[in-house]
C-alpha cells in the first residue's frame, strides 16, 4: 500500500464543479474578479454559518491576523503574547505591524498555549493574546477570556485549523474579539489556492479590517485612500468554490471525526509503549491533524515509511528557536513542553475520503511497531 499524508489530489471528486467555477466566474458580464459578488454572498454565508456579525474576506490566514492587529491599533511598542508552539504566522503578523511577539508555553497533551505560562508572559506593554487552536483541541478559551478582560488587553483567536469546532456551545472563532480562518488547501475548509477570514461582532473592527484589506480604501470609494493598507483582498473564484463547499463542511467534519475515533481506540492498545494519542473526546472537535506522540518519533516515522504510509511533523522547531523569531525570545526563558511537542508530535493521514481499509492499515502499522516505542 502507498499512502501519503496529504492525498495527490484534494479534489478529485470536485474537478467538474471546480471547472464549473473557473468558466462561470471568467465569462461572467461583470468581468469583476475580486471583491465582488461572489465574495459578499460568502461573507453572508460565513456570518450565517459562525453566527458571527460581520465577517471580512481576505486573501489568507495570516493577512486576517495583520488586519486584526491592525484594525486594534496594535503597533510598535506594543507586545503579544503567542504560544511558542506553532505556526510562523502567528509571530510573523505581531511582526508585520510593528509590535514584539512574547512566547508562552503549551500544555503538555493538547499543545495549546497554557494560562498560566500567558499570564507570566503579560506585561505593561501588553496589548492583545492571541492563543491558537490546534490540530483537534481548541485553546482554553474560558482562561483565555478571563485573562483578557482581567489584564485589559485585547484577545484575538487564531483559528486557522478549528473552521466547525465548537467549546461549550460557541463556535471557534467567536471567543475573542476577532476570529481569523484559512482557507489554504490542506485545512478542514479548504480551497484550491489561498484565501481567509476575519470574523468579528466588533462594528468597528469589522470596517476596519474591510478597508485595510483593499489598501485602505473604504468600500465603493476607489482611490480614496482613509489607511495605509494591504492587498488582502478575495477573489471571486475562491468565493465560488467556498460557497458551494460550505454545505459539506460537517460531513466532511464528521468524517474525520470518525477516522479519529477508530485512531484513538486502536491506540490504546500501545499507550504503554510510548504511544499518546490526543486527547479523548469528540463533541465538538474539529480534526484538521491527527497528531500523536511517540517517544521514538524518528523511528515510528520510518517504519510507517516503510510500510508506505505518509507522516509528517507539526512542528519540528519552536518559534522561539527559529532563526526569524529568535531575536525576540527573552533572554532565561525556556518552553520544555514546546521542545518536548516538537520532538514527539507526528501527524497521520485523516482526510475525509481515506477508506475504511486504508485507515485500518494506518492504525495496524502504528501497532505493530516492533518494541513499542521506548
């Protein structure tokens, strides 16, 4: 059997629709490309679907993470506290607009950032948090919320892989003051290039976020100026693609759900040997990765390999240790459960259209690594 992690083609059951869309939106009178219908429908279809007030399209998840700081005036003199395990946009963006990213660590399992280290991390130059959601737990939100009213700061929830996940009742994306979603091809609501969203009950974040991501141009005001903005802006294409896809998102979700059930009771039977899956729990999750740790991660890695199956690593190095976002890691502080996550983690094939046959060979290979993992 050869599996790979990321299937050869995401789409493969979409192509007629996906041609479909590229022929409606080019020969379509209008000739409007971004920004245009196509786009305001989805923005109504996410409002309706997160339950959000107002949501902004944008051109990905990291340019929805710019508009937010942005839009929050947070800027030069400012600090942000992220976690130090994940992706490099979430130091990036405090980058890009001029403020100081300051790392927290995660918890040990679930490797979301964890209160306490947040609270540690929160100073006088403290102007936001922004915890993120990942692989299939979300963020302790509750602490998260508390911890930014209590500290006075703002609190913006990456959600870049939680599109469907939902704690206590509210959906990722609606804890903070601004939610932002990917839309890059490999994420539960993915599409064929790139694309995001900013999804807010803020009035004013929201006008904010809509006229930086069009060069700061206020909507229907071309060459009026207000901002220094971005090209963030939502193509047409991506809209159409995203709007028709929308009404599968649960089944796809539950799909994965499944997939990740069968994992984890499979796993159970290695937990002594070195092998921890996530977290146990599906109410509400949403599995972008299915990520375990193992002891001899290296070593699970090439025996998967050799039964052909695809893995791959989330992540390898902390954001603190990378070269880009070193110079902004304080002198004397550690994060051993983000060293540790980076040497253990290893990711396996979930997407929705794995079958039955092709999950089992993936759960009877974990297994039958000779000598557990120890």
């Amino acid at each position: 059997m050869k599996l790979p992690f990321f299937p050869p083609d995401l789409f493969a059951d979409e192509h007629a629709e996906l041609l479909d869309t590229v022929r409606r939106v080019g020969t379509d009178p209008a000739q409007r490309f971004i920004l245009g219908e196509r786009t305001a429908a989805f923005e109504a279809a996410l409002r309706e679907h997160t339950g959000a007030a107002d949501v902004v399209a944008c051109s990905s998840g990291t340019s929805g993470l710019i508009l937010v700081l942005r839009a929050m005036d947070v800027g030069p003199g400012d600090e942000v506290v992220v976690p130090a395990f994940g992706c490099a946009p979430l130091a990036a963006s405090v980058i890009a607009v001029g403020a100081t990213p300051v790392f927290a660590d995660v918890h040990p399992w679930t490797m979301t950032v964890e209160p306490y280290e947040v609270e540690q991390a929160v100073s006088g130059r403290t102007a936001a948090l922004m915890p993120a959601h990942m692989f299939s737990v979300m963020a302790d939100m509750p602490a998260m919320r508390e911890l930014a009213n209590r500290h006075d700061v703002r609190l913006v929830e990456d959600s870049a892989v939680a599109q469907g996940g939902v704690l206590d009742g509210i959906p990722a994306g609606r804890w903070g003051e601004a939610g932002v979603f990917s839309f890059v091809q490999v994420k539960t609501f993915g599409t064929v290039g790139e694309g995001g969203a900013v999804i807010t009950d803020d009035p004013e974040l929201g006008r904010l976020a809509r006229i930086l991501r069009n060069h700061g141009q206020p909507p229907g005001r071309r060459f009026e100026h207000h901002l220094v903005g971005y090209n963030s802006r939502f193509d047409e294409i991506t809209a159409d693609v995203q709007l028709r896809r929308l009404p599968g998102l649960a089944a796809r979700l539950a799909r994965r759900a499944d997939i990740a059930d069968y994992y984890t009771a499979r796993f159970q039977e290695v937990v002594e040997r070195g092998v921890q899956p996530p977290p146990p729990g599906r109410e509400g999750r949403c599995h972008y990765v299915y990520s375990l740790l193992a002891e001899r991660r290296d070593d699970l890695r090439a025996h998967l390999a050799r039964h052909g199956i695809g893995s791959h690593v989330y992540y390898p190095t902390p954001l603190p240790a990378q070269q880009a976002f070193a110079p902004y890691a304080r002198a004397g502080r550690h994060w051993p459960h983000a060293e540790l996550a980076c040497a253990r983690t290893l990711a396996l094939p979930i997407y929705p259209h794995l079958t039955d046959a092709e999950v089992e060979a993936v759960a009877d290979a974990v297994c039958s690594f000779p000598g557990g993992v120890r």
